[in-house]
C-alpha cells in the first residue's frame, strides 16, 4: 500500500518531538498565506468571539462546496480545543521575550578544535609547519586521537613523515595534556610525563604491560617488573586519574534541549495530566483568504488555488488536533499504570507493554510507538521519556510482576553495596535475587550487568 502524502504528513507530526513540529508548523506558515498563528497577544475572549463572527459570515455569505464547508469547521474546533476548559491566560509578549532572551544566552562552548588553533597560533611556528600543524589539528577526533597513520598525513601535506612528527610533538604539549596522541598507550605516558612524578613503575606498567593493567592482573605485573602487590596497586590507581580522552572536555558534540510534551501534577491526591501546549503555535485559517472566496471578482483559478491552501491548513490544524489528543490519551492509560512508581520510586514501576496501551486507547501499536517517540513526561519525581514506562514484566514467586528496570535496580544496589574484597559473582547475585522472589537466569543478570555497565566480579575485586 502507498501512503497518501497528507497521511504521510499527520504520521510524521505524531512522530516529531514537540520543539521539532514547532519549527515544522514555522515553516508550514511560511508557505501557506491561508495559514496564520493566532497572535499572543489576543485573549481567549477575543479568539472566541472572532471564530464566533467568522464562523456566522461563513454560513450566511459563503457559497462554497460541502467540502470547504467541513474544513472550515476544523478551524473552529482547533480553536475550541486550546481554549476549551482553560482558565489559564495565553503567554505574554513579555513571557515570550524572557524565553527567547533565555535561548540567545547559552553560551557556545569553544571546540576542541578551535581550542588547538589558538594554542598553535602562538606556538611561534613558522607558515609552513603552521599548514602542517593545521592539518595534524584537522584529524585528530572529539576523544583526542589522531586519526590515519602519520604517513598518510605527510603525504596529504607534501611533508616527509619525520618533520610533520616534529610538528606533532609541539602540539602534544598543548592542553589538553594527552592530545594528540596516536593511541591509549602514548596518551597516559605523554600524561604520566608532564605529571612530573619521580617514580618510574608507572610509566613502565603504562608502556610495558598496559594489557595487563586493563584486566587487574596485578600480580602478574608485580611478578614481572619484580616489585609488590602493594606498589602495583598504588601505581594502578595513580594511572586511574589520567584522562584516557582528553579531548571530551572541549567535545564539539551540540547540546540536546528537550522540551516535555506532558506535565503530570498532583492536585488534591490525583494526578492530572496536563499537554505542553504552549510551545505549539495557535492556528487558524486567515479571513483575509476566506474574504477572497467571498468576493465575486476573485476569478476561478485564485479561488481554485485558495481553495487547495486553505483544504492543505484545515488537514495540518486537524493532525495537529488528533497528535495532542493521541499523546493525552497514552500520558492517561500511562499515568494510570504507574501511579505507584511517581508516589514511591523505580520499585513499583509495573509491567506495561504499547499494545496494552493501544488496546485501552483503540489505535494500533506503531501508533503507540510513533506517539511516545522522543517524547518527555514531566512528572513530581522527574522527567522521564515516555518510552521509560514501557517495559516487560518479570513475575515473582508470590504472583506479582514486577518491572524488568526494577530487577535492574535491585542488581545495581546489591552491587553497590557489596564487600569490595568480595564482590558478588552473577551466581551470587542471582540467589540474592531469589530470596526475594525473583527468579531469573544467571545469563539474564549477566546481560542486565552489561547494560548497567557493570563490570564482572573480578574486575570489581579490590587488590
């Protein structure tokens, strides 16, 4: 089957985070003179009184087709849908101004890159080696490795590989202390040596055994360099301070705001959900255009060209309807589900799967899943992404179910608590877990550690 393109278009407005459909209906206005944001300014009053004179002209003047005529009424009931039931006034040209003055303030972090290049600028270089450095700059990557082989980059910058790796050794004495480097190895010696510590065992467990130190086998270095356990260990966590990625402090990676769709308050002992709709423009369909339709001069091929904008606005006001209304009724079923979880934490968050939902809501499960994607529930423990309440149920031995991110909670806890000299074995863990009712396989806590980052007892052990 091939989608209509205007369905296509009320699939992606579900799909889209709010702050996304934002700039898309910004746009739609842009190039659809019929559609028009309702100003700020104007009171709910005055927006119903106008659609009330609109809607009154409409039926006495208009002498359009039945079609026109049902689209036409979409706008009045896009209206009544914002301010229906509300008593809380639209925001303010003021509100307006404080929230754009908040966005132009953030700050724009420098980027690693751009860092670098300031230091190079200064390093005293003469033009030539400063193209080189320039390119050296150019390839090293946000964790602050170069990247490609040093022949590679002397080939690119008609260099032979020993000048450009001069070149490369007076960037490496740039900060961050680490960058540049052509691998892990180098990076923790270039920081061990500018640390200016006098005792060489870690400079050699760094170069000589770095595979070793990766996975604790500090016994078989202290075996190696002829040392103790003890000294091993100290040098151990000394290396654990470096930084195995300098450049992540100036990470170039942008910024990602969100903006929930859903704000759920408790208002005398229930929970009320309440739609975001303020970062949503209040549309309508202009009367400018809706008077050209009436006016008998207008000739058939502007009416014919109105007609399609305005049938164009009436379906984007409607999708726009059925989104909010579809994202109320998930938010509903959801905070029925756990109202347990936002009255005492992670353990008791229940079971809920999309087609449960869909089932409750009536519309089919990718809806669901189009619905809460990237989309945030602000709630009073927090703000969550919608798909956070959606999770398979483990059942315990007492009949209950219980959340697979409650048992991954519980695993967290029980490692966080554990002897460090004794850290619990995935066996241990899940005997610990059957004493309280929760019956699973060891595989399966073995892939919730992996998840939850976590390594494996060994690596947990304290030498």
């Amino acid at each position: 089957m091939v989608l209509a393109p205007q369905l296509r278009q009320s699939l992606e407005m579900l799909q889209l985070p709010i702050l996304e459909l934002r700039t898309m209906i910004q746009q739609e206005i842009e190039k659809n003179p019929t559609l028009e944001e309702v100003p700020i300014e104007t009171e709910p009053a005055d927006i119903e009184k106008q659609a009330a004179e609109e809607s009154a002209a409409e039926h006495k003047e208009l002498n359009f087709d039945k079609e026109f005529e049902a689209l036409a009424k979409i706008d009045e009931e896009w209206r009544d849908y914002f301010f229906q039931d509300r008593d809380r006034r639209p925001y303010s040209t003021e509100d307006a101004e404080k929230r754009q003055f908040f966005m132009d303030s953030m700050p724009q972090k420098e980027s690693l890159q751009e860092h670098l290049m300031n230091q190079l600028n200064l390093a005293g270089l003469t033009e030539s080696d400063k193209q080189i450095g320039e390119l050296i700059i150019g390839n090293i990557n946000d964790d602050g490795y170069i990247t490609g082989s040093l022949e590679e980059l002397a080939q690119s910058g008609g260099t032979d590989a020993h000048h450009l790796e001069d070149v490369l050794a007076v960037i490496q004495d740039f900060h961050p202390t680490g960058i540049a480097s052509r691998d892990l190895r180098e990076c923790l010696l270039i920081q061990l040596e500018r640390s200016g510590i006098d005792n060489p065992l870690p400079l050699n467990i760094v170069r000589d055994h770095l595979d070793k130190l990766g996975g604790k086998k500090f016994s078989d270095i202290a075996k190696a360099l002829k040392v103790s356990l003890e000294e091993v260990q100290q040098a151990a966590k000394l290396i654990a301070t470096l930084d195995p990625k300098p450049g992540r402090v100036y990470s170039s990676d942008v910024a990602t705001y969100i903006s929930p769709e859903v704000v759920v308050q408790k208002i005398s002992g229930e929970y009320v959900i309440i739609l975001n709709d303020d970062q949503l423009p209040h549309l309508r369909i202009s009367k400018n255009y809706i008077d050209l339709m009436k006016d008998g001069s207008t000739t058939p091929e502007v009416k014919n060209y109105i007609r399609e904008r305005i049938r164009s606005s009436a379906f984007m006001i409607k999708s726009i309807h059925q989104r909010q209304k579809t994202i109320f009724r998930i938010a509903t079923e959801i905070v029925k589900t756990q109202t347990g979880f936002l009255d005492h934490g992670i353990a008791n968050l229940k079971p809920l799967t999309m087609a449960q939902v869909a089932e409750k809501v009536g519309v089919h499960e990718t809806t669901v899943s189009r619905a809460v994607s990237g989309k945030y529930m602000q709630t009073p423990v927090g703000i969550f992404e919608m798909k956070y309440f959606f999770t398979p149920g483990i059942k315990t031995a007492d009949g209950r179910e219980i959340s697979n991110k409650t048992v991954k909670d519980i695993i967290g806890g029980l490692v966080a608590n554990e002897d460090p000299d004794k850290p619990l074995s995935d066996q241990e863990l899940m005997e610990k877990l059957k004493e309280q009712g929760i019956n699973i396989a060891r595989r399966t806590i073995a892939k919730y550690r992996l998840v939850l980052h976590i390594p494996p007892s060994h690596l947990r052990k304290s030498y």
